[in-house]
C-alpha cells in the first residue's frame, strides 16, 4: 500500500474511533443525566412552615425534623401568617396547630408531588397520634391539570424551540442587529403560540394572558440567544455546546416534574440557573401566583438572553472585522490604471 493511500485509511480509522468513542460517552451522559435526579428524588431543606403556639407546635417540629435534612422550617404565629407565606411562595406548605387537631396548608399549583409528599407525611404522624388531618389546598392546581403533566411537558417543545431558532438563524447567516431582531421576533411569537395553546385552549394556565406569554417568550429566548450567540463566536461548534447543555443538563435538572428541593444537591440548584429550570419557576409565579417570586427566574433568564443577543453582536464584529482590514489592503495594493 503506498504512503499516500495509507493516510485516507489511517483518518477513516481514527474517525470511527471517535464516533465509537464519542456516542456510548453521550448517551452514558444523558442516561445519568435524566435517570440519577428521577431515582434520588426525595426532599432536601424544602421550606415548610409550621404555624401556632410554641408549646402547641413543638410536638409537630419534632416529628418532622426526624427526617435529617428534609424539611426548613418556617415558624409563624397563626394560620392567616402561614397562609400568606404559601401565597407568597416562602413554603410549599404549613402545618398549624387548631384546637382540633393539625391542619395542612398546600400548593398543589406549586408542585402536585410536593403537597402529596406533605399529605403523605403529616397524615402519617397524625395517625400515630391518633388525630385526623384537615388539608386545605391553598392555591390549587387548575382542575385541567391537576397533576402539572402539561406544564411539565411543556419544558422539552420550548427548549426545543429555542435551539432550533438559534441554531436555523446562524446556519442562514444573519448577522448582528438582524440575527438580534429575528431572535427576539421568533421568541415573542413562540411566547404568544405557547400562551395560546396552554392557557386559551387547553386552560392549563390561570394568569394574566401576556404576562405568560411574556414568561414562555423569554424563556425561549434565553435559549435561542445561548445557540445563536455561542454559534456566532464558536460556529457549529458553540451550537452543539449550547444545545447539549440545554438538553442534557437543563431538561432534567429543571425540576418541572417536582420541585428543585426535591432533587438531588448541586441539580436542583445548578437546574435554577439555566434556562428550563428558569423559566418553569417563573411560568409558576405569574400564572398561579400574581407573581409571587417571580423575580429571581426572571433575571436568571434576562441574562441569558443579554448575554446570548452580546454574544451574537460581539461574534458579528468580530467576523467583520478581519474582512475590513483585507479589503483596505487589498485596495492599497491594486495596480493603478
């Protein structure tokens, strides 16, 4: 075999060892990625308030500080304090003491699996007493959707929404102010789309129509401004990067199914920080909670969306620039006449 034969084989062998390489490593990733959060889901410091007299509630706090490291308690005078703390989204729950035996506040609309997970506990050590639970859903699931499976499997189109408009509007070659303008137009008509279907058709949603709409649209566009803005300083590569970490890290660690305090530490925070987790926390706020708690989520995707549209400028000008100085150079050089 001559030399310049050799080398065609010796790089077809190389890539398939990569592909061999690369594609168990992938789908090992996504498999631990989705799978190890939904086999350790179980509560970790989920706030939970108990309300009453300190003599009254000590029987209680006792019971549930059993579980190391399940629940923060939240002390409050009265069930009307408790009350506003759920509303507020300050805990998932309380339990108050009345004459007539513990009382459960919960927030369906807040996590399904969390106030069954509460039910579930406090009924557990009321019965050892011998006392009845009374439960009081404070801010309900809509009757739509009780057990949060659309809002839940919302979280994939709109990731996959973002990724694609990112992703199709850098391989078309729009370039600064106009990629910028076309991220943002995209975004706010996927925003308007999703609030269409979720709260007017299917009335999964309770809020205010645009302030959701505006949720949906910024959370897409956190996501289509990483894609684009990474593609447009990286190319193909950065589009890869942004959607993988979107897909592998952001989907699963979102907490969408549950509740970021339900899944395992640093997921269920570093899921806060990217756009899915983001973005489902504050579709909660503004839809079943006037907005309680809305404003951490919404910076976290603000600036996603700021630094993605920089990143898309930022990419622009420096492709710009290069090209620039060859033309000027170009032009000092050219023949007279």
């Amino acid at each position: 075999m001559s030399p310049a034969s050799a080398t065609p084989a010796r790089a077809h062998a190389r890539r398939l060892i990569v592909v061999l390489v690369l594609v168990p490593a992938i789908a090992a990733l996504a498999l631990w990625a989705f799978a190890w959060p939904a086999a350790r889901t179980a509560p970790r410091d989920l706030p939970l308030g108990v309300a009453g007299p300190a003599a009254a509630t000590a029987p209680m706090e006792q019971q549930l500080t059993r579980h190391t490291g399940a629940f923060e308690i939240h002390h409050y005078a009265d069930e009307a304090s408790a009350r506003a703390a759920v509303e507020d989204r300050t805990v998932y729950g309380a339990v108050v003491a009345t004459p007539h035996g513990p009382k459960l506040l919960t927030a369906s609309a807040a996590s399904p699996v969390v106030a069954q997970l509460l039910q579930q506990a406090v009924t557990k050590q009321a019965a050892a007493t011998g006392t009845q639970v009374r439960t009081d859903d404070v801010v309900a699931a809509p009757a739509t959707d009780p057990r949060g499976a659309a809002l839940n499997a919302g979280v994939l189109p709109l990731a996959l929404a973002g990724i694609a408009a990112g992703a199709v509007i850098t391989l078309i070659g729009l370039r600064g102010v106009r990629a910028v303008i076309a991220l943002v137009g995209s975004a706010a008509l996927v925003g308007a789309a999703a609030a269409g279907i979720t709260d007017s058709w299917l009335g999964v949603l309770t809020g205010d129509w645009w302030t959701e709409a505006g949720a949906l649209g910024l959370a897409t566009l956190a996501v289509s401004g990483a894609v684009a803005g990474l593609g447009a300083l990286l190319g193909p590569a950065g589009i890869g990067i942004a959607s993988g970490l979107v897909m592998l890290f952001g989907n699963p660690f979102s907490g969408a199914s549950s509740a970021p305090q339900m899944l395992p530490e640093p997921v269920g925070t570093i899921g806060q920080w990217l756009p899915p987790g983001a973005g489902t926390t504050l579709l909660r706020s503004v839809s079943f909670f006037d907005g309680a708690a809305a404003t951490g989520p919404a910076l976290t995707l603000t600036w996603w969306a700021v630094l993605g549209l920089g990143a898309v400028l930022l990419g622009s000008a420096l492709k710009g620039r290069p090209k620039t100085a060859r033309t000027a150079t170009e032009r000092d050089l050219a023949p007279v006449g």
